[in-house]
C-alpha cells in the first residue's frame, strides 16, 4: 500500500469503527477514530503477523492497551481479512467474539484481555521480555495505549522495568488525544510532558502527529532502528477525528456518533480495502517443552520443622530443572519467599521485578501468553496491590502461579502492614482459580508441582515459621482433596484447618483427647475447590465443623467449607475460629493465641461447645 | 542544636535504633542509620511539631513511607521527650506501642500506617491537599521515603498529583542507601537518575550527601523556599551508616546488629541528648464543623426508575451542602460514578485524581487523618487497584468512603473487565469495614448520610441501570438492618437479595405465588454487618435460605449470611445463585439471566428445590 491508501486504510477503519458502534448502540468509536491511522500504518508497514496462524512463534505482539477501542481492533481484523463484515456488527451482542473490550478467551489475535487501563504496557514488557530474554525470536511488540491511562503507577513500573532490560523490541504507541473520559487529561496535548517523563525513565521518545500517515511511518521506522532501550511513540491526535460533529469535543466518550450515516459519509463512505499484511519472520516453532525427571525435595523425618517458604523455593528449583518452560519473577523479597532458591539455579529464567507488585503480575501474564509457567511470589499482604491485574489474568484466562509468603499473623513482631491476611477472600473470588495452602514441607513440594499443571489463576500461600513434617515425601495432595489427620466414631465435631492452624489444630485434639472429647481434624490444604466428599462426611458424621484459620473470617476456610452445603442439602452446625481483631507486634505464638487460633483457644472453644451441648 | 550537637543527635537516634532492635531482637536498625541525619536535622531544624498536642492544627507533619525504619521514628520520640527510654525498649513486644512498623491506632504522632512501602508520598499529597487547598495552614508535609519503594508505580502516581496541584508545602525525602531487601536497587547511588524522574514530573530537585548535617540543612531550607512545587531530597546515605561490619554491606536487612554492644561503643556510647523542636506556627483550631440541615434528595414515587450510582451522586452533593466537612474524589470517571454532581456543587472541595486508584485511596486517607469525611468513587472493578491502600487504610483505622459503580453483570455490554465481580469479597475481609448495597434510589441517600458518620472503611457498591424505586422517602436504613419485603406464614423458603437481585426477587416471587409457592424476600442492603436476627428469623420460620447475588459465588451475600449462624447454632439449608461463568457482552437482561440471577433462573431454581423436597 502506498501512502494514500493507507490513509484510505485508515477512514476505513473509522468509518467501520462507528458502524460497529452504531449496531451495537454502545462502544467507544471516538477513541477508535483517534488512533486509527497509527492502526493503518501499523498493519500495513509493521505488524509482521500471520492471522492465519496467531500461533506462529515469529508474529509480532499487538496489546490494545485502550481496550474500549475494540472497533479499531476489529475494523483493523476486518481489514487484514481475519472476521468479516456480517461479524464486525455482532459487536457487543450475546456470543459474539466482538466483546465490548477484547479478550483472548474468545479471539485468538489477542494477546491479553485489556479494558482496565494501565494493564496492556506491564503485561506487553512480558512478552517483550519473553522475546528478549527467553524465545530469542526477533519478535516486536507494539502496545497501543491512551494518554490517560498514562496516569495508571503501573505504567511507570512498566516503563521502569522495560527500560532496565533494555526492551528495544517493545514499542509503545501513545494515541494522545487529549480527552479523558469525563474530559481533559492533565496535561493534553503537551506531547513533551510525556516525553520527559518517559525519556527521565530511560526511553527514546519520538513525537508525530497521529494523523500524518508518513510522519508515522517516520517514527515506526526509528523504532525499529532504535537499539537498547525500548521507544515510546507520542501521536497527537483528535478524539473522533474525521467527523465535524464529535472531532476533539468533550462529553462523547463512550457513545456511539449521533449521527451515524451522515459521519460515514462525511469520511468518505464505506470501504472494503483489504491491507496484506506483512508475514513474520522466519522463526523455530518453539520445541514442544519436554520434562525431564522431576526431583521434588524430600523431607524424610517427620517431626523436622521447616518452613513452607523454604519448601517452595527448593521446589521452584527443582521444578525448574525439571521443566524448562518454567520461570519465575520476584518482587525484590526473594530472599524472604525463597524464590532466591530458584534465581541461583536457573538465572537465565528469573526475572527481577523489584517492588513493583503490578509489574510483577502484568509480567508474568505476559510471560504466560508466550507459553512459559511463571511463578511470581511476594508476601501475600502485598498481593493485594496486584488485585486488578490478578482479575484480569482471570479475564485474559492465562495460567499464572501466583506465591504468598508470609501469611496470617503467625509472622510476629512485623505487625499487621507484613501479614496477609485478606489473600484467601481476595483469591478465591476470582474466577476459575486454585487456593492452596500447606501446612508442611513436602505438602508444599507436592502442591508446587501440581499447581505448574493447571489452568487459570492458581494461589499457593506459605508460612514465614517452621513447622513440623507431617507428611512423607512421596504422598499425593490431589487438588480438591483433604487429608483426614485424626478420626474415630466418637468424634464429636470436625477441626477444619491449614498451614499453621492444622498443627494447633492437632494439638488440641490431643488435648481434648486427653479430656475424653474425641474430635476430626482435616487439613484442607485444597481451599479452593474444596473436598466435598470429605466435608460432607464429617458433618455427617461430627454434624458440626469447627473451621480454624490464620486469616480475617471473610472470604477464607470458614467460608470456603460451604462450598460441600450449597445444593441445598442439610448444612452442619458451623463455628468459626479467625483473627478478628486487629494484631499489633508479638511473637508468633502470642499472636496465635491473641487471635484466639492457638491449640489452648481452640480446647476452650470446643468445651465451650460441648459445655452448651451445641455439639453431641 | 549546632552543627556538632546534630551531628550528636544522628549518632544518639543510630545507638538507641541499634538498642532497640537488640532488645526486640528484630526490627531494621540499618535502614534506620542510613536516614538517622536526615531525621536529626529534620527534628532539630525544620518540624513545627509540638508532641504535647499532635491534633494542633499548625503542626507540621511527619510520614515514615519507610515504616520499616520504625527504630529510627520511635529513636526520635525519645529524643523529643515523647517516650522515654524504657518504653523505646519495648519495642516489637506484645502490648508495646512500638510496633515493628508503626501505626495511629497506638501512637498519636503517627499519621498514618506504613510498611507497605509506597504508599506514604500518595497519604502525603492528601495531608499536603488538606493544607493547602481546604485548612490554608502553612504547615509542611515530610514524607521520609526508602529508594526501593520509587519503584512501586503508587510513587508516581502521586508525584504527577502533587506536582499537577504545586502543592509546595510537600517535601519527600529520598534515603538512597542504594540497597534494598535482597540486594542493590536498580539505581544504586545515582541521585541522578531520581533526579531526571521527578524532574520530569515537575518537581523541585536537591541532590545531597545524607550524612553532612551542613548539606542537609541548606536542602531542607531549599525545599522551603522553593514555590510553586513539591520538593524531593535525594541523600546520599549509606546503609548501616556508622558501624564498620555493617555499613553499605548486603545480606543485613531487617536484622538487628550481631554485636549490639560493640556498635553502640563504635558509635560513641549511648547519649541521653534532648532536642527541642520548633513550636508549630499560630493557627486557628479549625472550627467545630457544624452541620447544617440536611436535604437529601427525594424520590416519592415508587416505580419510577432511578440508578443507584444517580442517587448516589445526588446525596453526596445533598451532604457537601449540609456538611462542609466532607469532601469528594474521583478516579477521572465521575460523568459515571456521578460524583460529578459533587463537583458542580462544591468545586473547592472536589478533588480530580485522574485514572489512578491508588492514589485516589491514598489521598483520600490523608484527607481523612486532616479530619476531612472522604467520599471516592470509581467503577467497583477498578477499586481493586488500591486493595492495598484500603487494607493499609484499615491498619491506621483512619475512616474513609469509598464507593463502587458499575457493579456486576448489570452493567451489559461492556463486559468483564469493566464488572464489578470480586468487589464484595475484597471489602468484607477488610477488618472494620461496613459494606452496604442498596437497591433503590432513596435507600441509597440514606445510607450515604449513615456512612459519613462511620468509623472504619465504608464501601457503598452502586449499580449502573434504572431500577425501580421501592422504598419512601423518609424510610430509615440502619447499617447491620435490612428490609422484609414479601413475607407469610406459608413461606417456603426466603430470598435474600441486594440491588438488582432484589427486584428479580420480587419479580421471582410474584410468580412463584401465582403458582402457589410463598417465598419470602429480603433486602439485604447492609452486607456487613448483616442482620442476624432478620436472617435467624427466616431461617427458624422457613428453613432455608437462598441468596441471590450480582457477584462472583466467593465473599459476597452467599457468605455474608452465614454471620448469623456461626455460633453452632443450626444452620438453615443454604443455596446460593450467583455468577458462576466469564461473562461476555450483552444486553443488562441477557447477563443476568446467562448468570443465573433473573427472575426466571430464580423462579426455576425454587421449583427444583421444591419438587425435591429440599424445601418444605
């Protein structure tokens, strides 16, 4: 194509940009119409990429960042011959794959789900990564972001983190139309405030007016050219450039143009250009990953303390020896998660996010689009700044391992800001995701391996403290089982517990047993999804669980037992023993025991039961 | 003081960190050394801070973004003559005010929980907005922050704040240590390299050695004569400063020192010097806030349809012009969320934070400890970007409002990435929290007066569409209450709903009594604290409860009931309709009934469970 026809390319890509808004009747066609002839140059000049084969190790990686500018995304789909026009306007509708912001569950040119701003650049700096690091593949990755998700933190950890590992294949494209959502951006169309702030972090910038098609195909070019660091495009543009009525007005986000027919024809009418685009490079097709012999650590002696943390960094090692599509990311705690464990074996496959929690899972899912098993750990307090990357992991439907250090108060004298305690509320109400939570060493191994092999979202929480082996090395931890650690006919009602709270747990059965009050313990290291069978057993046997958790009462183990109850058949008696007041410092044995989930609580709470023949 | 007697000073707040580690036997003292200058010449020279009375309203005021160097805050309490020597050697023990990282709800000079790093400099621009913008106190903002935590996005987000606002009664001090948790930051000692970034940013620059009392002095002095914008002091400092076998030495995080005795010896021996610090300037005690008479919107006729996120908006305005202590932020989404009609009412105290989260939380927390009622809104999707903020904000006790729109599949086309799904889960298991879901539009004014009047973190979750008025407008809402709606002494089973779910409810109703089964319905406007004895009530009359709910089937209503039995008391049957699948785009009628939470889902998950005979 030469250069009018892709400023053809580019009205068409508005004029199917507002008849895929108008039958839909909602969408975003102004903030499509801004950034498309920076689409046009792109897919005609640049974007190396077989949409026959989204697969192809050699395609280059297009992330729409502005995700509510999906009709660009397709009208460009349409123009490349991937959907047809008859698909473009099922936009929006109930099963059509034109889904209000794009996702990969449904097409398979997406690399990422994106519609939360601020998301598309951190998860683009893993595939770029990817790219850089791990495939070798001379991929290039394009991110199309707005101007106002620029004010997302997350795009300074990306920007942070692509220019530390020198991403000169990572070109972000900046549609700076200077139009907010509910109206002008900080800094509008102050093209060089962006550029000083992303040249401060260590980009190249290049700034062009979005809508001259050479000027763009300039800064295309020096991107490409530009070696060691990573490029940032500056457009200037007009939001629903092209069309009198909507060009650089306010109030219009998010609506479809009023006046639909008069707009198209004031760009000139429909088109059916179709841009062939450019095919990807030559590359290997990545080699099928094969395992080889898997050493998981073994802790023989039971009765040996050692801490779960420990056991997932030997495992993680392990595993990466095992498994060669296997990474891992930190969030400069390594030495405290022992992901340190696997930086020292395999420092080709581990990537230092620093502290930088959002970068830490925006670039693992970006890992996980390109087909390598990340495992990213922190404390599981701060986990929780990641909370809208996690859900839109879960959008995306990627395979992401996600590890939580230092849960619940049982950490100590570092006080509440350290503890996670709000993690298995937060993880299990994502969609489609795997909670686990051991409570010994070669639990955790096991687990580790497991969760490597799973879809979706999966949570492993461990414990900062020793704690003794309960397990021999070679048992099996099913996802969705339990292990039933203490039973007989006379037990009076069932312990529900994991991670620390399976040993106090334990521990007052012996006490109790001691009194003659038999009691269940389970350990329900599987919090999500959880063992009905066994569950439901207990209660029918026990007819009362008593759930025992180093977590806030909502959302955790105590919640997570009605799972087994919930198709309305008879429910048990069910008590609740959780940290339910605000911790302050202590050791870790007075902060179980302030929180009321130490052996000695849990003795007084059963007699108490017992006392008021609540249970048999 | 003189130079000298500062420079005696930095070494007293070095000996008694190192002494109060040792006692605790954990804790930061080398993070504390490497900013002990920057705190002696702070306290010396600079803090308008009268300890007798920390609520004066001309008090400068001092955050530790670096909780972890807490040996060093409580080091200079002592040195102020705020604790004495016996209790900075309770630190970190049980019942202790010394926390390991500290927190207001212990200590009165605290202004805000730290210890998850970046998130002071965001609480700063708050307290810096409150003075600058709404008390008009020339007090200062000191934000002592670590290098490490400039990688947390959170930072930035809050430079470009405070820059965008000049609020040039903010100072961030910068401890480049150049050493993190595990090893070296990406920057190391290059001043430079922070310098160039919040250059970029719009900030005032000086770079320092962060050991010369001298240097120190001119940069303070500097940063307040600098006007116009926010100041950062980039110090030159060395970890462990002062004792040869850790200074500048890696591996030694969060330890205490292995020869206490021998450091404090290497450090001149323990001193008992007491700064005087300067007095806060004259300032009016800001004025009881009187409220006036409130008038909330009305809505008096029943059916006619208003969404709650319009009433919402309409209430908040209603309460600015009664209350002129509450004020307002949004996350560059207010034409949505309808904090617009905030804005329009009372502009001097709306505060646009642009699309970042947590930066809107953060500020909204410095607000609050300025005395100020917060209210900041976004879709409830995007709340959880600041999931750590509101769990940080929990840990000071610090009471703020945060409201959610756009919740569930509700919101139709624009699909999952815009769906409040997980926003229930996240705020019950905050600790403290209130979280409310109202269904109609005079509900919703209600309960937005109530919360302003709460402690603790207040969520409000709002729906998008018009629902049908239902309640009067002088109806009362009390937290912890909800609403019979449909209720006999035939009711075969109860409904429990809140927004959009209640009206499928009563829909649901209607037509399972046109086939002669009675259900009853309630309105489960207030998710925490719930109504046990409404609920305990319809379990003893009807036997089980089904929950209906706009969320994912994890933390939310499902769960939220079960509060009510958790004493081993029966338990009713339970089942739970929720949103089990990944939505797609459809219209508002379609997602819910794909979800199973429409009226007929409901209808027909009744009649199974009658023709079962799980209900009566």
């Amino acid at each position: 194509m030469n250069t009018p026809e892709i400023g053809e390319l580019g009205q068409q890509l508005r004029v199917d940009s507002v008849r895929a808004a108008a039958a839909a009747g909602s969408g975003h066609p102004t903030s499509s119409m801004s950034a498309a002839d920076l689409m046009a140059v792109l897919l005609a000049r640049q974007l190396r990429y077989d949409f026959d084969r989204p697969s192809h190790p050699g395609n280059d990686r297009f992330v729409l960042s502005k995700g509510h500018a999906s009709p660009l995304l397709y009208a460009a789909y349409k123009a490349a011959g991937a959907i047809d026009d008859a698909e473009l306007l099922t936009f929006r509708t109930l099963g059509s794959r034109l889904e209000g912001h794009p996702t990969p569950r449904r097409l398979p040119w997406v690399e990422t789900a994106t519609g939360s701003l601020g998301q598309g650049l951190p998860v683009g700096v893993g595939i770029a990564l990817s790219g850089k690091r791990l495939d070798r593949v001379g991929y290039r990755v394009w991110v199309l972001c707005g101007d106002s998700e620029l004010a997302e933190g997350s795009v300074w950890e990306a920007a942070e983190h692509a220019a530390y590992e020198g991403l000169d294949n990572l070109t972000a494209i900046v549609d700076v139309n200077r139009l907010g959502q509910r109206g002008p951006t900080r800094h509008g169309h102050d093209l060089d405030a962006y550029a000083r702030r992303f040249q401060a972090f260590g980009w190249h910038t290049v700034e062009v007016d979005g809508h001259d098609v050479e000027d763009i195909e300039r800064a295309y070019g020096e991107a490409v050219s530009t070696a060691g660091q990573p490029t940032v495009i500056l457009a200037r543009t007009l939001k629903g450039k092209g069309v009198a009525s909507v060009q650089d007005r306010e109030g219009l986000h998010g609506k479809p143009l009023p006046e639909a027919d008069e707009a198209i024809e004031e760009l000139g009418g429909v088109r059916d250009l179709r841009v062939e685009g450019l095919q990807p490079q030559a590359a290997r097709t990545l080699h099928a990953v094969r395992a080889g012999h898997l050493d998981l650590p073994r802790w023989e002696k039971k009765g040996d303390e050692v801490a779960t943390r420990d056991a997932y960094g030997q495992a993680l090692a392990a595993l990466g020896s095992s498994r060669p599509d296997v990474v891992a990311l930190d969030g400069e705690v390594s030495d405290s998660t022992r992901a340190e464990f696997f930086a020292k074996e395999h420092p080709e496959r581990f990537f230092e996010c620093y502290i930088a929690e959002q970068q830490l899972v925006g670039a693992a899912v970006g890992l996980a689009t390109r087909g390598w098993v990340p495992f990213a750990s922190s404390f599981a307090a701060f986990l929780t700044r990641a909370h809208d990357f996690v859900r839109m992991a879960a959008v995306s439907g990627v395979g992401i391992n996600l590890v939580g250090s230092h849960a619940g108060v049982a950490i100590g004298e570092d006080g509440p800001s350290q503890m996670g305690v709000e993690d298995l509320a937060m993880f299990r109400t994502v969609y489609g995701s795997t909670v686990l939570y051991p409570c010994d060493a070669n639990q955790t191994a096991a687990l580790v391996a497991t969760m490597a092999g799973l879809d979706g979202v999966r949570y492993l929480r461990t414990s900062r403290g020793a704690m003794p082996v309960l397990y021999g090395p070679g048992e099996e931890f099913p996802v969705g089982g339990s292990k039933v650690l203490r039973r007989s006919t006379d037990d009076r009602l069932t312990l529900v517990a994991a991670g620390v709270t399976v040993h106090e747990s334990l521990k007052a059965a012996e006490a109790l047993a001691a009194d003659g009050i038999a009691v269940r313990v389970v350990d329900l290291y599987s919090v999500k999804p959880v063992d009905r069978e066994t569950l439901r057993e207990a209660a029918e046997q026990t007819g009362c669980l008593l759930t025992v958790e180093d977590h806030h009462p909502e959302g955790g183990i105590g919640d997570a037992v009605l799972d087994a109850f919930l198709d309305g058949r008879p429910t048990p008696r069910l008590v609740r023993l959780a940290v339910r007041d605000m911790p302050g410092s202590a050791t870790p044995a007075e902060q179980l025991h302030a929180a009321g989930i130490d052996a000695e609580s849990i003795v007084a709470a059963v007699k108490l039961l017992v006392e008021n023949a609540v249970v048999r």
